[in-house]
C-alpha cells in the first residue's frame, strides 16, 4: 500500500496509473486509489503521512475498510475522455458563443 502527500491528487493518480515514475507504485503495480485524506495545512498532511507509514499493514487497511470497505477505485473514470472531448458538453451547445443567444458576433 502506497502512502503519500501530494498538491494535485489527480496528476499523482495518473502518474501511478501510467508508470511515469519509477519507484514504489512501479514496483508493486499500485494503481488504484482507495483512499484519501484532504487539508489545506502542508505540515498536517506530511505529519499524517509519516504517521500512517508507521502502521502496520492491517490498521492500514482498517482505514480503507472504514470508508471504502469494497476497496473500489475512487478514481474511476477521472481520466476517460468523452466522444465530446475533455469538456463534455453533452447538448452539443457551443460554450463560447454570448449567454444572451446573439450569436451573430
């Protein structure tokens, strides 16, 4: 189980997802997020961190259990990109023309 701190969750997933850095999340084929915390404090999270490295391998996943007991990706489907492209625009609607409906300019 990978533990880690990081300033853009959905970047670092993608890393670990696509092998780009070697090391760890490599080695051991981690790809999947299970769990997650969040703070806006840098210190809590590099604290937590170190705290959540010291545990043993169980109470670790007694963490994951308590809020994703099925162990599901949470990062499902952040990285699929639609038939309308990275913006899904469902409607079809071009977002850039005026909100008023003048399109004529």
């Amino acid at each position: 189980m990978y533990v880690g701190v990081t300033n853009n969750i959905e970047r670092r997933v993608y890393e670990h997802q696509m092998k780009m850095i070697p090391g760890f999340s490599e080695k051991y084929n981690v790809n999947k997020l299970v769990y997650f915390e969040e703070t806006p404090d840098v210190s809590a999270a590099i604290a937590r961190e170190k705290e959540i490295k010291k545990w043993r391998r169980e109470k670790k996943n007694n963490l994951v259990i308590a809020v994703n007991p099925e162990w599901k990706d949470l990062s499902e489907g952040w990285f699929e990109i639609s038939p309308f492209g990275r913006d899904d625009n469902k409607d079809g609607r071009d977002d850039n023309r005026d909100r008023r409906g003048d399109n004529s300019g």
